[in-house]
C-alpha cells in the first residue's frame, strides 16, 4: 500500500488493480483458508487466516494508501508478518504466500529474511503490479483529489517503475513463480493452478 501504488500504469491505478485481482484469486480459489497482510515500510495482519471470504473480501475493500503511515516499500516485512503468520501453525505443510507489489523495495535485510523463510517452507508466488516503462505517483489532497505528482530534490518528477528483477530473485529463492499481472485472466489462473497443485491438506 506504498505511495507507488497509486501509479495508473494499469487502471484504475495499481492498488485498486491489485484489489480486483486479489477478489479474483479467493473467488477461484474456493474453499482455502486465505489471509491478508498489508504492507508499505512496515507490515500489517488485516484479516487473519479464514474460511470466511466474505469478512477477507470486505477486509480488502477498505485498504488504500492511508492504511500504513510509511511511504516506502519493504517486501522483507510482509514475508516477516507472513513467517510470525504461519508460526502459529507449524504443522502446515504447504505455507503458501502470494505478494502482489510493483517490486519496489527498501529492505535492509531481505536476505536474512528470504534464508528464514525458506528454511520454513515457505513458498512465495509474486504477481507484479505495473509497468517496466513506468508512470509518475500521484499526489493527492485530504480529499482524494489528485493535486500533481511527487517529485524528487531537484524538482523532476518521479517515475515508478515494475522491478521484475527483484521479484524473480525473490520468487526463485523460495521455490516460486514470478508472474506479471494483466488485464486478461491468465495470471491469477496460472497462480492457481500452481496453489491447487499442492496437496490438499484438512
């Protein structure tokens, strides 16, 4: 939920695209427990593990920008919210995390955290959010309203642009996929058919 987020390189902008895909993912997924962790600089537990789409759904219609006071991007912190996440359960086989982001990131200490969460079992499927060309981050007002667009010292505006670099890294270093999202169906139908094709658990 960075500023970056709010880039319209995919419509309406990134956020509310990721949304759409997000409500498209539990919709096929059926009946698996889902959770939803946001995150910016820090990371947050939205809605807990649940079999109950309805509350995860309505969870995720109320995320925007203003959801995390931190303006940038830490991917390392979602995957540590996602390990204390999975602690709970230890006897999980299949800890299953899709990050859906424009790869942007700040961590200091993503390498440590991609260690630990791999020797967890952890599996990480990202869904890239965005374009490599890039769009500028909108600047909005207390209203909502779009007021011009962040730059940076020198005053030149700047562009965010989809890292797919960092995804693959991030993806290939716990057993993942990396997949860039579209407007067209094929990216959440490849996320699940990868999910279904884990065992099925109770």
């Amino acid at each position: 939920v960075s500023r970056s987020m709010l880039a319209k390189d995919l419509k309406p902008n990134r956020l509310e695209f990721s949304k759409l895909k997000i409500r498209d993912l539990v919709s096929k997924l059926g009946a698996d427990r889902v959770g939803l962790i946001i995150f910016s600089g820090t990371a947050f537990l939205q809605c807990p593990l649940t079999i109950d789409h309805a509350a995860f759904l309505m969870y995720l219609k109320n995320i925007d920008v203003e959801s995390i006071a931190s303006g940038t991007t830490s991917i390392e912190s979602a995957l540590q919210k996602a390990l204390n996440v999975y602690s709970q359960i230890p006897d999980r086989k299949n800890k299953l995390v899709a990050i859906i982001t424009d790869g942007e990131d700040f961590s200091k200490n993503l390498s440590n955290i991609k260690s630990l969460a791999a020797s967890n079992n952890i599996r990480l499927f990202a869904l890239g959010v965005g374009t490599p060309e890039g769009a500028p981050i909108p600047v909005l007002d207390n209203f909502g309203k779009q007021v011009g667009h962040q730059t940076d010292e020198s005053g030149q505006i700047i562009t965010t642009k989809l890292n797919e670099e960092k995804l693959r890294e991030v993806t290939q270093a716990l057993n993942g996929v990396y997949i860039r999202a579209t407007y067209q169906d094929a990216d959440v139908d490849q996320l699940v058919t990868i999910v279904k094709g884990f065992e099925k658990e109770k």
